[in-house]
C-alpha cells in the first residue's frame, strides 16, 4: 500500500494524473472541484474522494474513513 501526493495546480490535471495511477488507486481532491460543470460530475461518477479543506474537522473524517475502508477491504 502507498499514497500519491500530486499537487496539480489546474483541474486538467487531475486527467493526466488518472493514466499514470495505479488500477485501485482513488484520487482525493478539494471540494470545490465537484462544482466544476462536467469535470465535477465526471470526478463524482468515477469516485473521487472529495474533502472540504475549510473545515479541518471534516477533512480529517474523511480520511480517516477512507483509511479504514482501505484497511478494512485490504487495499
């Protein structure tokens, strides 16, 4: 098991970074990108872990229930 850190700096970035990533791998991403028109459907439907990197709370939670996830399902 590994994490990827890419700090992309445009939204279509994020497309390149998805053929280079490995088959099981899931990005996580800022929030504000499932508001961008078809790029934020297309992230959602294939996904994507967002986080609102605002409330620092709730990021945390969302991490650590993907950490879980993963180390429930041993990804």
């Amino acid at each position: 098991p590994y994490v990827i850190v890419c700090n992309h700096q445009a939204s279509l970035d994020l497309l390149g970074m998805v053929e280079v990533i490995p088959d099981r791998c899931v990005p996580i991403v800022k929030k504000e990108l499932m508001y961008m028109g078809t790029v934020g459907w297309a992230c959602w439907l294939s996904g994507i872990i967002f986080i609102d990197r605002h409330k620092r709370e709730d990021a945390i939670d969302v991490i650590s229930q993907t950490a879980r996830t993963m180390r429930r399902e041993n990804v």
